[in-house]
C-alpha cells in the first residue's frame, strides 16, 4: 500500500469510529408523561390519585412520569414520589421574580424547597386568563433553569390562527420570545409542550397528522438555532385532549415524544393508560 492509500484508509477508519462514538453519545430524547391536575382534587383526593396511578402501573414507566399538582399538594406527593424512580413533580407556575412583596404568589426556590423538579411555564390558561407576556415567561424560565428545576415551556395557537394557516409562525414566535435567549447548555433542560388551544379540555384533538406537523416544525425550528443534535435530543410534549384512546397513535408519531395531559391525568386508570401508551 502506498503512502497517498494508507492516507485515505487512514481517514476512512477515523471518520467510521467518530460516527459510531457520536450515535453512542448523542442524547437520547425522553419520552415525558406529564399529569396537568391544574385546579382540581383536595389534598386527599390528590395523595389517594398518585397512589393508585403508582399501584396499577405494572411495569416501570418507559420515561419519565411528572405530576403536576396544585401548590398545596406539592410537598405531600413528593413524600409519596420520592421512593419511586422515574416518578415526578412538577408546579404548575412560578413567579417571575426570586422574591419580595408578591402576596399570594409562589417562588421557585419555595417550589424546589418543597420538592418540584419541574414547572410548567406558559400554559394557555395562564397566558389567557392572567396575561402573562412572552417577557415574563422568559423570566421564569431564566430563574427556573437558574434554580434547578426543569421548565415545561408550553405553546401553542388560537382556533382563529389555526383557521388561517399560520399556526407555525404563530408557535415559533412564541417559542422565540420566551427560549431562544438562552445558551444551549441550559436550552437543553427544557421541555417543550405543544397544546393547540382549541384542543385544550375542547374533547377536540389534534389529528395525528396535525400533531406530528408541528411537532416537527418546532424540530426543524430548534435544529435552526441549537444544531440538529440539541433539536433531537429535545422531548417535545402533545397537550390538548389527549386521552387512553388517542394516546397511543399520537405517541407512535416520531416527533411526538409523550404528552401533557389535562382531564385524563385525574383518573387513576386512563392515566396509567396513557404511561403505557409511551412507546
Ligand atoms: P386537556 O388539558 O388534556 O384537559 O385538554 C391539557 C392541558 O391543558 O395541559
């Protein structure tokens, strides 16, 4: 063999094992279960909920299970939750300020003083019915991410905007103004939920092809800015009417890394269903 062939040789075996290295080391992305509970159950409805959805989940979870209940209930589901691996909390808000005069309002370090390991940021309902702002939810994602905790940043359109065709540009502006700030080492820790608002408690869902459309423009949108690797090592969450029945197809789309669920997540057995909907 010849110096120009054991050059190139050379060469072919080093870029064969840097491409095998890098499927071994890229980042996986988690498929996420995650139980909105928004303003429901009493304090032992909620611990009697997380006990029987923990008894009637035969197998181990395939990712991650969240539940994200009322700030009351945070502190008692997590002396339930914290003996069982692959099981999690999450706050269903935070405040956009570390502290101070807010009366009424919940910090985020009280919330992972407590327990939560994740919050959810950016839920249409508070968007709609407390006005929070692309700027405020960037703040709270900053002061998540700065506290540890794992934000569910959530988007999403308008039927009206749906109408009109521009649900994508709709969603990226929103997912622009609240993450794209941020470095990738900490982009990384999010998760994105992506909830059609006209399939929020509507019983109305996304069709699968309406789900996975955005699912993967949201990727296209993320490998844009943080490279293809960051993009899918992303989980980006279903929300809207998702129940046992849709589960499954919805999940079993590629993009579509598990869901945040809202109504369902309140019945101990269509909820262990949808965990074992993750594919
Ligand atoms: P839904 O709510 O499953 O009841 O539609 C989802 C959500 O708002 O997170």
């Amino acid at each position: 063999m010849n110096a120009a062939n054991k050059k190139i040789n050379f060469y072919f075996w080093a870029q064969l094992i840097t491409y095998h290295l890098s499927l071994i080391t890229q980042k996986m992305r988690q498929q996420i279960v995650a139980g909105n509970w928004k303003m429901n159950k009493t304090l032992d409805e909620g611990t009697e909920l997380i006990k029987s959805v923990l008894e009637k989940l035969e197998q181990r979870p395939r990712g991650p299970v969240v539940f994200a209940t009322p700030f009351p209930f945070l502190l008692a589901a997590a002396k339930i939750l914290k003996v069982r691996k692959g099981f999690y909390l999450a706050a269903q808000n935070c405040h956009h300020e570390e502290k101070g005069a807010y009366t009424g309002e919940v910090s985020v370090d009280m919330l992972s003083s407590v327990g939560a390991e994740y919050v959810i940021i950016g839920h249409s309902e508070r968007r709609q019915y407390f006005k929070e702002t692309n700027e405020q939810l960037a703040k709270k994602v900053n002061l998540a991410l700065g506290k540890g905790l794992l934000p569910i940043f959530c988007c999403g359109e308008p039927l009206d905007i749906r109408e009109k065709g521009t649900h994508v540009g709709y969603v990226a502006k929103q997912l622009k103004a609240s993450l794209f700030h941020l470095p990738t080492a900490e982009f990384r820790k999010v998760v994105i939920a992506y909830e059609p608002i006209w399939a929020i408690g509507t019983g109305r869902t996304a069709s699968t092809e309406q789900a996975q459309e955005m699912h993967a423009a949201i990727r296209v949108l993320l490998a844009k800015k943080y490279g293809k690797d960051v993009a899918d090592g992303t989980s980006i969450l279903y929300g809207g009417s998702c129940n046992a029945q849709n589960a499954p197809d919805l999940f079993r789309q590629p993009d579509v890394d598990g869901g945040l669920i809202g109504g369902a997540s309140l019945k101990a057995d269509d909820f262990v269903a949808i965990v074992n909907a993750m594919k």
